[in-house]
C-alpha cells in the first residue's frame, strides 16, 4: 500500500502515528476526492500567475508555466493579459484574431520546437476561475469564439506537425481531438456552461469543406450549476480524463465546485479506420495524445483565474521541455 493510501486508512482510524504524518506531503491531503478514486495523487502541474509563472516578455525560456498565445499565425497581445498582485490573472481579450492568450507551452515558429508542458495518459486537472456573464451576454450575443474558456489542443498536429495523421490514409489526412474544460458558450443564458471533446478529422478542405469533418457528443449537456451561483466569485471547475484498456471504457467527467456536472465514455481507439461517427470508440484517439492548455476570453469579457492543477499517476506520459 503506498504512502498515500496508508496515511488516509490511518487517519480514518483516528490512529495516524506521528511520523507517518510528518513523512506525508501536506499536498497530498489536498488530492481532489475525483482525482483520488482513480489514483491520480501526483500533483504533476500546480501554478499561479507571477512574473516567475507567466513569460510575459517572449522570452521562450524554459521555467515558467505559461506562455502568451502564439499560435495559427496569431501573435496574442500581452496587453490583454494583467498579472494581479494576488496572483490571479486577468484576461481582458485580444483583437489580433488568437484564439487564446494563454497556453502552457509555445511552439519556436516554422519549427517543431517548443518549449512548456503538455499531458498526456489520463489526468484531473481543476481550476479555480470567475468570470462575468452579464457581460459575455451583452457583448458575445452574434459572434463566435472567443469567450471565457479553459481548453486544450494536442501537441499532435498543432506543434509536431504531421503526427496527427490517421493510420492507412490519404496524405493530409489528418485525426486529432480538442477538449473543452470549460467555456462560457451560452451568451443567452449565463447560468450555464459549456464542457466539450471533439473528434476531428479528414483532408481540410475536401473531406468535409471547407474544414474538417467534426464528431460531438450528443446531448444532454452539462448539469447547470445551483440556481443563484454568483459566477463572478471564484469557483471550481474540475475535469477528469481517464484512457479506456482493452478492458475498461475510457471517460470524461466535468465537476464544478466538487458536484459531477457531466460524463462521456469511448472503448479503446486502436486505429480502426475511419470515420468515428457512430463508433463507440470515438474521442478514444485522445488518450494517444498530449494536451496543452489553453486560456483566453474575448473583448469586454473579463475572465480571472486564480490557479490551475493536475493530478495523475505520474509525469511519465507528459512532455516537457
């Protein structure tokens, strides 16, 4: 039994010898009740946003957990980024057409290069976040993307470029998944949110013009929050990836404040040839991946955050540069 489990049994017990609590990680107390039912204990990412954190200046040095936004032949603007004197961070938006401002690791352009973190073998990562729905309602109602939002990309495709391709296909052909942890995407009713998982796929352009072909989750949506939650407050929001075996399902789960929001399960993707609709192994091309973070908001929709976690196994199935 390790370390962990022995002192949660001992204390249950009312009998944790002294030494063993002393030995403990005091973060091991803090292990999200989620992350623990499926041995995620190892707190792999854990961060603020300092000077110390964040390479506000482009300096594209190893050592810091965020990056400004560089990505798609978009440069955002760190003018759309304010590090608070708490340290939280707020988001203000971007008008440089960068669907983030934020991301946990940054590529070197025109190269496979990079430099940050990405995660990959299952994960719960939690983020402590507020935003203002009256104000995405009054300025998002008629556009797209952005909006207050936490979400990832795999390094697969978007950083080592070609490694997403779909096994036995046409060049171009390509296979990735995006997951959404969170997105204030319900401008017209601001006591909802938005969780996702994405199945893309095909020759851009062609197979499903004039992008690629996309596979969604039906319905229902996430669980909304307690009615009268005041999301200008800091909340919560949790989100579990756990691979499917050849046994065992693989599965999403979103929480908000602790509460299970919303599940979606997939087989294990051994790459069967397309397509993924209607196949109970569609998304399970994720658990082959390796996921950046991503945070962004659009104009006039401020969105801070406050921290940002992982707990999984163990760091072996993340990069890290």
């Amino acid at each position: 039994m390790d370390l962990v489990h022995k002192a949660h049994r001992l204390l249950l017990r009312g009998i944790a010898p002294l030494l063993l609590i002393v030995s403990l990680p005091l973060a091991a107390f803090a292990v999200p009740l989620a992350a623990a039912q499926h041995g995620y204990y190892v707190n792999t990412f854990s961060s603020n946003f300092t000077g110390h954190t964040v390479d506000m200046n482009r300096t594209q040095n190893r050592g810091y957990k965020w990056y400004l936004f560089d990505l798609f032949g978009r440069d955002s603007n760190p003018a759309g980024v304010r590090i608070n004197s708490d340290g939280s961070v707020t988001l203000l938006g971007d008008y440089t057409g960068a669907v983030g401002e934020l991301a946990s690791m940054t590529p070197y352009h025109d190269t496979n290069a990079w430099v940050g973190q990405a995660f990959g073998g299952g994960m719960y990562v939690e983020a402590v976040m507020s935003y203002y729905p009256a104000q995405v309602t009054a300025t998002h109602i008629g556009r797209r993307y952005p909006y207050p939002s936490f979400w990832s990309l795999p390094m697969e495709g978007n950083v080592f470029l070609g490694a997403d391709h779909w096994p036995g296909q046409p060049p171009g052909y390509v296979h990735n998944v995006e997951v959404d942890f969170f997105e204030a995407d319900y401008p017209t009713a601001p006591t909802r949110y938005g969780v996702g998982i994405h199945d893309w796929y095909g020759i851009k352009g062609i197979t499903c013009p004039p992008g690629l072909c996309k596979v969604s989750p039906p319905p229902p949506a996430v669980t909304p929050p307690p009615a009268g939650t005041n999301f200008t407050q800091y909340h919560t929001y949790g989100f579990l990836w756990v691979p499917a075996t050849p046994t065992t399902k693989g599965h999403i789960d979103a929480y908000f404040d602790g509460h299970h929001a919303y599940t979606y399960p997939w087989t294990q993707y051994t790459n069967q040839a397309p397509t993924p609709v209607g196949k109970t192994w569609a998304f399970g091309r994720l658990d082959q991946q390796h996921m950046f973070f991503i945070l962004g908001t659009g104009v006039g929709e401020r969105f801070n955050i406050k921290s940002v976690n992982v707990w999984q196994r163990n760091a072996y199935s993340n990069l890290k540069n």
